[in-house]
C-alpha cells in the first residue's frame, strides 16, 4: 500500500532516497569543495570567501585541533557565535577531525551555558568574543579547559570591530592563531561512518532544561539527501544565492542553510544581526537571492521595513518556512 503523503509529491519526486550515498558528511564536504572551488561559499559583510578558502582553512584548524588541543574522534566541541563565517569554518574542522559538534546559543545566560557545557562534556569551545562574559563567569564550573575567540573580522579583508574577549579568560586563543599554527601542522584525515556522532543538537528548553539530540552523520546525510529530492525541480547547483538570518546554530538554518547548500555549490549570504531589519533589507538588495528560509517573526518584520519593498524577487525559486506553532 502506498504511503497517502506521496500522493502530494510531485511527479518527479521520488518517494524513496539512499541515506547511504554517502558514507558521512566529510564525503559530501569533499566533493563541493572540489567542485566548486572557485566559487563563493560565504559572504558577511561584503566580505567573500570562496569554497577553497573554506577547505583549507578547515583544514588548517583540524589539523590544530588534531595535534595542538587533542581532539580525537567523538570527542565534543562547542561552537558559540552568530552567523559569521568562523562558524562554518570551525565546523567543518571539528568535523574532519573527527568531533562531535555541539551548537550553542551566543545569547545564552552563564546558567544556561554551564547546564549545556556539563551536559555534554565539553572540553574545548569556539566562542565568539561577545560572548565571552557568559563564558567567564561560569567556565570553572564546566569541564571546558579550551577556549579559541572568534572575531567578526576573521578571515576577512577588511578589519570588523567586535568586543574585546573577556579579560578573565587569560588562556584563550584567538581563532585567527590557530588557524595560522594549523596551516603549518599535518592534517590526519579520521575514518568515520555513518553512525558516528556529528552533532550533539539541545532543544530550546521551553519544556524543562536543554536535551541533546544525539544526530549522526547518516542522519544529516539523509535530511540533506531528502531535501535535494524535494527540491530538484528548482534547485541550480553551483547558482543559488542563499539568504541566512537565521540562526546557524540552530538545526533549521544549520541543515537546511548551511549544510545542504554548501553541498548544492550555493553562495550563502551571512546576516550577523538580523534583528536591525534595515540593514538586513539593504543586504538582501544588493544581489538577486535564490533560496531564503524563515520563521514567521522574520518574515512579518522584513514585510514592515519599507527598503525590503525595492528588493529583486524576480529570481527567488525556493522560501522555506520553519517554526510554526
């Protein structure tokens, strides 16, 4: 008996994928940086960087992660900070090396951090500076003894301002450092499989303390995979302009965004802070966007700032909406 949803898919959905094309996410890393190498993979702030770029300087941090701070495989690191390149970048090196991810809110308060950092054993943390004073307060209560800042000016051409990092943390390194120390270390390329842990995702809390969804790599793999089915008819691989305001650590735009256009060739458009609407208006203007996803709260407040009216919709092929009650 057929399923009665397929019966809503279009006729050149398919009703089935292989969750095992891939044998975990690295491989499809892999394969975009290779073939889309030239390309933009992120911009922030006018600021490219090309999928090469990103390959090696994931490279350059796995290997500071492998040989410098430790990390072997399943071991967990946090990645807490906005929408900013470093994140992508620090992604995909604690996935190379072989870690396991575990996404924070920046925004968190330091008893919501503590809870999250302790829960999942954290040892090592990528932090954004803004975010270092949540950090501070708590840190001696976590497991963390790692700590590397990120700035909003990494990897760009042209200096950003961000807040300086907590005076208390005396041992952390700036990311920029071990990205440089990286490059000149030797990257061990880890065997994984599909039923290893790539993410340790924590839920919202709204019904109690934060859960770690346990996510392996053949689950994201699948999502990824499940995606392009539903989309194929619109998807243009190594075309799409993708529009992300919202938030990367979150799994929506995380998978959705991040993940799954990296692997389609897309250039993704990062806004750092989407709640000054205006100029998230005045980014979107300047390029004709393919691909944007939302929750209702974004899409109401872009639709009440007058500059969003002037921009180009005329390419727009894919808006995805998420987080409805």
């Amino acid at each position: 008996m057929e399923a009665p949803w397929i019966q809503a898919y279009g006729d050149n959905i398919p009703a089935t994928i292989d969750p095992d094309r891939y044998p975990h996410y690295v491989a499809m890393l892999d394969e975009a940086c290779a073939a889309f190498s030239e390309h933009v993979a992120f911009r922030n702030f006018d600021a490219p960087l090309t999928y090469a770029d990103t390959d090696r300087l994931s490279r350059d941090f796995a290997a500071w992660l492998q040989q410098d701070a430790g990390i072997t495989k399943g071991d967990r690191v946090a990645v807490m900070m906005p929408n900013m390149p470093a994140f992508a970048v620090a992604m995909f090196g604690i996935l190379r090396a072989g870690g396991v991810q575990v996404n924070v809110n920046p925004l968190y308060t330091p008893r919501e951090l503590q809870h999250q950092l302790s829960d999942a054993d954290v040892e090592t943390i990528v932090v954004y500076s803004g975010s270092t004073p949540a950090l501070a307060e708590i840190i001696a209560d976590t497991p963390v003894t790692r700590v590397i800042v990120t700035e909003l000016s990494d990897m760009m051409a042209h200096g950003l301002p961000s807040p300086p990092p907590d005076s208390r943390l005396t041992d952390a390194l700036r990311f920029s450092d071990a990205l440089a120390a990286g490059g000149k270390l030797l990257f061990e390329p880890v065997a994984l499989s599909g039923n290893d842990l790539m993410f340790l995702q924590y839920t919202g809390g709204t019904t109690g303390l934060s859960k770690g969804a346990m996510l392996t790599h053949r689950n994201i793999v699948a999502n990824i995979l499940q995606y392009e089915a539903m989309a194929r008819d619109v998807l243009r691989k190594g075309d799409d302009i993708v529009m992300t305001a919202i938030p990367m650590y979150h799994i929506f735009a995380l998978t959705v965004n991040t993940l799954a256009h990296f692997y389609f060739g897309a250039e993704n458009i990062l806004i750092t802070d989407p709640k000054d609407m205006s100029a998230f208006a005045e980014e979107w203007c300047k390029r004709p966007v393919t691909v944007f996803t939302a929750v209702n709260t974004l899409f109401n407040g872009l639709n009440n700032t007058p500059r969003f009216a002037d921009a180009d919709f005329s390419q727009l092929r894919i808006c995805v909406g998420g987080g409805a009650p």
